[in-house]
C-alpha cells in the first residue's frame, strides 16, 4: 500500500499543494468513491482516498499516464457583465489545455525524477494506468496575454479539485482513487 501512497503523493507535489467539491456532502462523495468496493485509506495531505482491500501496487514496474483530463469550475464565468476578464472561447480553452500539460509533464517528471517506474505509452502486464483529472479549475486573474502594460492583484491564484483513479491496465480493475482540493495563494507583494 506504500506505493500507492508514493503515487498519490507525488501526483500532488507536481500540482499545486493540493475539500472534495464535486459531491453534496461528504456522505456522498464518500458513496461516490466507494461505490465498487474501494475503502478508505488515509494518506497524509490528502482530503480523501480509497483502495482495493488488499491492493498492491508490487507487480507494476511501468506506469502510462493518461492525458489530464480539465473541468473549470461551473461559476467560473470570465465574461459575466461588468468583469474585466473578457476571455474568448479560444482563449478559455487554451487555459484548460494548458493546463492538463503542465500537469501531465509535471507528474511525469516527478515520477522520473523519484520513483522506479518507467513511464509507458502502452498497456500491459506490469503497467499501472493513472486517469488524472482536475476539476472545478477557478484561476482568479487568467493572462490572455493582453497588449500593454497591466498589473492585477489578487488574495489568490485560485483553486482545483484533483481526482484520480488507478487502474490495471489490461484488466481495468480500479485499485485506488483520490480527491484533493487546493488553492495556491498568491505570493505577498
């Protein structure tokens, strides 16, 4: 269970510093990430995480990591009347999709960098396929890359919910799932 533990973890320290946001309450998130058998699992600077009874991560040696799939948060709204974020669609989607590979290189460096899996883009016997997402995505003063001088100040860079799930890659079995929240503050001027 250690290794799932690494995992986790180190998906996080290539993310921000990482409270669930996508359930209600905590009943049913917690139904939500229990729901094919998983049980909680504590894991030190995650909100949440639930594993397989009995899950190892032993028999991997090689991990493929998905694309990091982007969700902004649904009151994000860069163009409601009277903001100053006028961002076209294009530009929104360029956030997300900058986004999701700053993560994924990120991640991938990290697991370089201090594990010993070798990171794949195939499935296989002893490959372990990591599904990350980042959802509820809120950046409080996105650069659209503006002409000019400008300056904007903020309490906050903004927030995200990270969920990710485990998975064996030939048989699809889920091993683990995780759901983190952070919100980066901005550095004091």
């Amino acid at each position: 269970m250690n290794t799932i533990r690494f995992v986790l973890t180190a998906f996080l320290a290539s993310t921000l510093a990482v409270a669930p946001a996508f359930a209600q309450t905590k009943a049913d998130l917690e139904e939500a990430m229990s729901y094919d058998g998983l049980k909680r699992i504590e894991v030190k600077g995650l909100d949440l995480a639930f594993a397989r009874p009995g899950a190892t991560l032993a028999a991997y040696k090689k991990v493929l990591v998905e694309p990091v799939e982007v969700a902004f948060h649904k009151d994000w709204d860069p163009t409601r009347t009277g903001s100053r974020l006028k961002l076209s669609a294009t530009e929104r989607e360029n956030i997300r999709s900058g986004v999701a590979k700053i993560v994924h290189e990120e991640f991938v460096k990290v697991l370089q960098a201090k594990s010993n899996y070798k990171v794949v883009s195939e499935a296989g016997p002893d490959v372990l396929r990591v599904k990350p997402k980042i959802l509820n995505l809120f950046v409080n003063a996105p650069d659209a890359g503006s002409v000019g001088r400008s300056q904007t100040y903020t309490v906050s860079a903004g927030e995200m919910t990270l969920f990710m799930e485990l998975y064996d890659s030939e048989t699809g079995a889920v091993l683990a799932r995780v759901v983190d929240r952070a919100r980066r503050a901005t550095p004091s001027l």
